[in-house]
C-alpha cells in the first residue's frame, strides 16, 4: 500500500522529522525577539542530530548484519539527512537575522565557533543540492567523492557544538557525536585493521 506513490512508513518518517519543526512555528513567526533567539540552539541541535543519525546508517548496517532496520535506515538516509540540511539552514538564518546587521556578522567570523558554523554549511550546500537520483546519474563515481565532504563537514559541526560558550558546550557535543565516532573506528578496524581468515599473524 502506498499514499500518493509513497510507503506509509515514508510518510511517517518525514513526520517525525518534521515535528520539531512544528513545535518552533509559534515562536519562529511570532514577536517576542528573545523567543526567536532562542531557536538557534533548537534549530542547531536538530541538524546535527539528524546529520549524526544519517551518518550513522552505514556503521549500523556493518555492525548489526542481517538486521533489516539497519538496511532501513540506510534507504532512508537520505530523507534524514535532507531534513538535517533544512534545519541547517534554518539554523543559519535565524543567526543572520538575529545578529541583524552584516557588520556583526563579520565582527564574529573570526571566532572558532563561527567560522566553523559556516564552513560546515558551506560544505551542507553541495551535499544537499545533489542529493538526488538525477545528480547521482550526472555525476557518476564523482558523486560518491563529492558526498565524502560529510565527512570534514561533522567535523566541523563537532568543534562548531564544542566551542559554544567558551568550549562549555563540549559534554553534550562528545555525547551526540560518541555514537557516530564510535561506529567509524569500527568501520576503520572492520575493513583495514582486523585480521582476515588465513592471514597469518604478525610475528
């Protein structure tokens, strides 16, 4: 069964990432300055985390082989991580808006949790804008590099989180990105370090 050419568990899945944003329309359009202000955290937290669970497919498929989530996951990935792009954004212009001139905005570049906010996002673009079947296709081999800027790009996000407030934000930043972490040094032992069947041990 399908609605309108999709799978019911599409449909809920774009649900799902959708309402966190639902719950920031009041203050989003309201008036209260302070309350708009205090959406960047929200906005922020959410594209990372969505970036981070997209991220994390390929790990968890490695890991938990035979599973059918993780195979799940991986179809899906790339609904997550358009919606942790969107949050992204929204993320950047609610900053940009609530700095109000271009003149603060530049008078924050140079610091760490600045710059890298916007490198990250510079780098989310071109993720984003060929994150579909027809640009796959045109791209051919150089899709799959082009999509290993990911890779820099949660680094940044990492040292974006960390850095907030004088580096104070960095517990809940290693907690969030732990999990991601973790599953690429599995990866690294599983497909470079780990011994194969009939190698022989290293003396």
């Amino acid at each position: 069964m399908t609605i309108l050419g999709y799978k019911p568990s599409t449909m809920i899945l774009w649900i799902v990432l959708a309402l966190p944003g639902l719950a920031m329309l009041p203050d989003l359009f309201g008036s209260d300055p302070r309350a708009f202000h205090r959406l960047l955290h929200p906005t922020g937290e959410f594209a990372a985390r969505f970036m981070i669970i997209g991220m994390m497919a390929s790990g968890l498929m490695l890991l938990f082989r035979g599973r059918a989530w993780p195979r799940w996951l991986v179809h899906h990935r790339r609904d997550i991580e358009v919606a942790a792009f969107v949050y992204a954004a929204l993320h950047t212009v609610i900053y940009v808006i609530d700095r109000g001139t271009l003149d603060r905005i530049i008078e924050a570049l140079p610091r760490t949790d600045i710059w890298t906010g916007w490198l990250a996002m510079a780098l989310f673009v071109p993720l984003a804008l060929t994150s579909n079947d027809a640009a796959q296709r045109w791209l051919r081999t150089g899709w799959k590099t082009l999509q290993r800027l990911a890779y820099p790009a949660a680094v940044l996000v990492l040292i974006h989180w960390a850095a907030l407030h004088n580096w104070g934000s960095w517990p809940p930043a290693a907690v969030h990105f732990g999990p991601l972490i973790a599953l690429w040094l599995y990866r690294l032992w599983y497909w470079n370090l780990r011994s194969r069947p009939g190698t022989p041990a290293a003396a």
